[in-house]
C-alpha cells in the first residue's frame, strides 16, 4: 500500500462518481444473520473445552482433582519401586541362571546345582563327586567342575525327592552309587534342557499342563499361577454425545479421572471414579416490541411539466420509510454447563498379548451423578426494543445417567511399569439425558476417545 | 452505545453482549461493502456472517494500532476475495465486448440526473465477478494494480483492461439507467 500513490493515476470520473456514491453507503442486515453468528458463536464455544470460562469453583475442583490424583500416582509408584525381596516374579528370579565358574549365585533359596551330564566330577579327595549343594547356602564353584565349556544349568525348586541325595553310606559300592547320580543328573539335564528349547520364558510359565497350549489362542483360561497385578489408569476422554435420527444435535463429554484395576492373565477388571463436564444449549423464547420499519413511500417533492410535450410529467421524489410498533418472537440461546462424577466397572479380555502391545476388548456400565449445573440467566441485549416476555425451553436434565459401555484397548509398553493406553469407546444411555426427551425418540450414544498413563501397582506373589 | 474501548475489552473476553453491540455499531457499514463485492444480498449476507465470526475469534490478535472500523473491513474484503478464488473455476465470465462501444460519460453529463445508491450498487452488483473485484479494490480499497495483480493471481495487465472494462460497463450501465429511468417516468411506469 506504500507504493500506491507511485502507481495509481489520477481518478477517472466514473471512479469518483461511484466512491462518492458508495463509500459511506450503510445497510442495514437482515436480522438473522445476527442470529446466525451467535449460533455459530455458540456452537464454536460448545465444542472447545474453554479453561478459561471455567468458574472459580470449577478451577477449584479441577486444581485438587489433579493434585489428588499425581499424588496418589505417585505414591503408588513409589510404592512400587520399593526393593522387593519375595514377591518377585519367577521371570525376575530367574536372571543368574546360567552361570559360570567362580561366579556367586544370588537366588540361593531351594537352588540345586546340576551338573552337565558330560562334566567329570572330580575333587580333590578322590573320585567321589562333587557334593550337591542345598539351599541356603553360598555356593561357590571352584575346579571341581573340569569342563567348562558345557552348559550349566541351575533349576529352580525341584522338590523331588531325588534331590535329596544321601552321603553313600559304609558298604555301598561307590561305583554303582556313581553312576546311578550320573544316570539322575542325565535325566534333570534332559528335563530342563527340553523345558527351555520351547521359549526363552521363566521356568514356572514353562512347566504349565499340555492342556493349555491345546486350547484356542482367543480363549485361554486364567492361569491359577498368574500373578495378580494392580494397576492404575489416570485418563482423558473427550465423547461426542449423540441421538440416532436427530444429525443436527450432537455435544461433547470431557472426562477425567483416576481408575483401578485388577489383571490375571488375559482378564482385567476395572472401577474408578472420574469428572465429567459437559456443556449444553440453554433455549429461551423472548418476546419483544420494537419501533421497526414496515415498508416504504415515494414522497414527490416537485414536478416539472415539458412545455413542448405536455404529456411528459417529471416528477423528482425522495423514498421515505415508514415506522410503527412490531412484536418479534426470537429465539435466544445460552451455554449451560453441567459435571458428572462418573463411576465405571467393566471387565475386559487381552486377546493380543505380546511383550510391548496389549489389544483388549472391555465391557461394563457406568453410572453418572450430577454434581453441579451452571445454567446462566439469558441476556437479551437490544436497547430499542421493549421486553414483553422470556420464556425458558430448556428441558431439565437428569441428575443420574446409567450406561453400557464398551471399548478397544490398545496398551502400549513404554517403561516396565508404564503403559500408554488408548481405546476408542463406545456408551449407550440407557434413559435420555433430559426429562422430557425433546431431540429424539431413542437413547442418545455416546462415542469417545480415552487416552491415558496405565502404572502397575503391585505383583501379587505367585 | 458503549465506547468502542469497552466494546473491545467485552469481546475479547468473549462476551455476548459486547459482540453484539460491535455487530450492532459495524454491520450496517460492513454490509455496505460486503454487498459491492458480492452478485447478491444473500450471498453478501453470507461474507458478512463468516467474516463476523471470523472478527470474534481473532479480536484477541488486534493490537488497536490502526482502527477498529479499518481492521473489520479487511477482514471481510480478503473474505470477499477467498470466496471469490474458492468460486473462481465455477463462474462464467460473461462477454463485455459489445458493452465497450463509446458511451457518453454520465459523471460529465451534468443533466443533475441523481444516481441513488441502490442504482450505483446495482450497477456494481452487475459486473462480472473479476472486473467487480478488480473494480472495487481499485476504487474503493485504494490498491495498486500490482497489488490486485498479487491478490487476485492475475497479471497486473490484465488489472488494467479488466478496471478500464469495467469503467466501460459502468458507464453503459449509467447512460441505459439515466434514459431508460427518465422515459421510464415520464410514460407514468
């Protein structure tokens, strides 16, 4: 715009003639685009989740909730982080289990060393063997094993009887003594190496019946030697509300909130208590009177009369406009908005479980209590007109909403005890949310997104 | 009428009522010009909505450092201008040829022949929708031809021949108006 004057010429008349015409020009708008605008106004606010337009009381309650529940967080992880020295899981016990010679054995409880089939047992005091160490017991390797390069292997709790060996007794034959250990040690090799050729996984988890690895992938039953694990899930879910058969009315849910829950195996069980805001329209009628325009007039102000065509009248005229009282019916909107406490209870099933991804289908209902409501006056703001009446249209809503939900969890492993969680949900209420149900004939649906930190809690020992 | 300051402080806190009095206070002026740049009143009703909703959402971006009446204004003529891009490929540019013959300039005539507002408006609203942009960005947003060139993707030539066409059109316009308004009277229609 700088270099205007530079390249602009001079104005044509007709420029002038339509500037001078034009540039004040003033129209009056149509009143529904007024209306239009607030609509869309509205509707912007509805779907934006302002903190700004939240009350005191709500920053009150939001600030508290969050400070409750990072703490609690926070204590159960710590909780969690303590050294744990007899609920460790069999995976975590069974870290030393290879082993070579010189190294000292951290698990000593019920430890039984076993001896490759191929080593030579030799000491120092002859060809006796190399006694079997117990639990309870610093075990350390020294040359009484001679070849080193065979596989060691040290099996957890074993209690047969035949760990128990007694010293030979006066009058056995040492040789054949020998050689029946020999011929056990043989077999526990045979066992455990068979045992760890399927998977990589703990001892305990390997030695689980045959019937179980024969049942169907989807179904497997809770393994009675599962840990039971606790865990925590602190979520976010944004829900768009909506009725089958009405496309125009649809709202949206913010929850937020804390729930726990209990895992065995492929199965979870969850509560929890969370908050729920949710905005609404409050609709308002208002009748007025206003001085408004009803039409308009030519007013001729003077005529000229062609003296040489008598017939040909001019007649100069200006337009007026014509005023009088009008009574208007308008509608009027307001933002309502309302919180929830919502408590859940679902059961789900882990049908992906693999060691970074969990996929899980859930099921269960809720129940939803209002708690507060904040249904502002309406604000009819026009200073010429004259306010005959307000009337409320705004249905009332109910104070509790029960309903089915159900989801896809999708849980992604980020650190041993902290899971990312996402799952796309699905809510069927099973009344309308307000008395009257004015939108449609059907319970209203509900779909949402939760997004979430998952922190396990607590390992129940086996 | 609340001052223009409070109005401001109102709506960027986002209150209806003072967006109702900005709306109150700005839209008879604001329909002025959305209605030279559009072929309808609805349509021009349309820019004036969107550009409105578009002033509320980013009142908390003006800086008050020109004014208030100068900043709404911009916002609907580069609506005014998206809508015509986005509209471009489905508009058919009527032919104008036979309306360039040489015209008697009605701003010269001096006959006191008086061109109302709604007749000037008309005769805008009449123009092909590219020389009506060209013509009212030149005229009444005071830009450069290079300017429209930039805004409107065309070349700063082509500016030229479409407000030089335009000019025509309008005259044309003007001179039908003035004879047939005037014979139009006086057989008593």
């Amino acid at each position: 715009m700088e270099d205007n004057q530079h390249t602009r010429l001079p104005d044509d008349p007709i420029d002038s003639l339509f500037k001078s015409g034009l540039k004040d020009q003033q129209v009056i708008p149509d009143a529904r685009i007024w209306k239009g605008i607030n609509k869309r106004l509205l509707f912007r606010e509805l779907f934006r989740f302002q903190f700004s337009n939240l009350t005191r009381q709500g920053w009150i309650s939001l600030i508290s909730g969050v400070v409750i529940l990072v703490a609690v967080s926070l204590f159960l992880i710590w909780q969690q982080e303590e050294p744990k020295t007899h609920s460790l899981p069999v995976s975590e016990k069974d870290t030393d289990q290879h082993t070579s010679q010189g190294e000292t054995l951290k698990n000593q409880e019920d430890l039984v060393v076993m001896q490759p089939a191929a080593a030579k047992t030799t000491t120092a005091e002859g060809n006796h063997p190399a006694p079997i160490k117990h639990s309870n017991q610093q075990i350390q390797y020294s040359s009484s094993i001679t070849d080193a390069s065979e596989p060691l292997v040290i099996e957890t709790s074993l209690k047969d009887s035949d760990q128990q060996e007694p010293l030979p007794a006066a009058g056995i034959n040492e040789s054949g003594l020998v050689q029946t250990r020999e011929l056990i040690h043989r077999l526990k090799f045979l066992r455990v190496l068979t045992i760890k050729s399927f998977s990589e996984e703990p001892i305990a988890r390997q030695l689980t019946p045959v019937k179980f690895r024969q049942l169907p992938s989807f179904i497997q039953p809770i393994e009675p030697k599962e840990p039971l694990q606790i865990y925590g899930i602190l979520h976010f879910t944004p829900d768009l509300m909506f009725y089958r058969g009405a496309t125009n009315y649809y709202k949206y849910h913010y929850t937020f909130g804390l729930t726990g829950g209990l895992n065995r195996g492929c199965w979870y069980a969850e509560t929890g208590l969370s908050m729920s805001w949710s905005s609404d329209i409050g609709r308002y009628q208002v009748d007025y009177i206003q001085h408004d325009s009803v039409g308009f007039y030519n007013q001729i102000l003077s005529f000229t009369v062609n003296p040489a065509n008598p017939g040909e009248v001019t007649f100069t005229t200006t337009k007026q406009t014509v005023f009088d009282s009008v009574t208007y019916l308008t509608d009027l909107n307001t933002k309502n908005r309302y919180t929830y406490l919502r408590i859940p209870l679902s059961v789900g099933y882990y049908f992906i479980n693999r060691d970074k991804i969990r996929l899980g289908l859930d099921a269960g209902a809720a129940v939803s209590f209002m708690i507060a409501r904040n249904e502002p006056d309406p604000v009819f703001y026009a200073p010429d007109a004259n306010t005959r009446d307000i009337q409320s249209l705004t249905h009332t809503h109910l104070p509790v909403n029960w309903m089915l939900t159900t989801g896809v969890r999708l849980e992604y492993l980020l650190t041993n005890k902290l899971m990312l969680l996402i799952e796309p949900g699905f809510s069927y209420y099973l009344k309308g949310i307000e008395e009257v149900n004015a939108v449609a004939t059907h319970q209203p649906y509900a779909i949402g997104l939760k997004a979430g930190l998952k922190f396990n809690i607590k390992l129940s020992k086996r | 009428m609340l001052p223009e300051n409070d109005i401001l402080a109102g709506c960027k806190a986002g209150k209806r009522e003072s967006q109702y009095s900005l709306y109150q206070r700005f839209s008879p002026v604001m329909m002025g010009v959305c209605l030279r740049y559009c072929q309808s009143r609805e349509e021009a009703e349309d820019i004036m909505q969107e550009g409105f909703i578009k002033v509320f959402s980013q009142i908390g971006s003006f800086r008050q450092e020109g004014s208030l009446e100068g900043w709404i204004r911009r916002i609907m003529v580069n609506h005014a201008l998206n809508n015509y891009r986005k509209n471009q490929k489905y508009l058919v540019h009527d032919k104008l040829d036979d309306l360039t013959d040489d015209v008697s300039d009605p701003a010269q005539e001096g006959d006191g022949y008086p061109y109302s507002q709604e007749e000037l408006l008309k005769a805008v609203q009449a123009l092909p929708s590219g020389y009506r942009m060209v013509f009212n960005l030149y005229v009444f947003e005071g830009f450069s031809h290079k300017e429209i060139a930039t805004g409107l993707h065309i070349t700063e030539n082509t500016s030229k021949t479409q407000l030089m066409k335009a000019r025509k059109y309008l005259q044309k316009k003007l001179f039908q108006l003035t004879h047939y308004g005037k014979e139009a009277i006086s057989h008593g229609r």
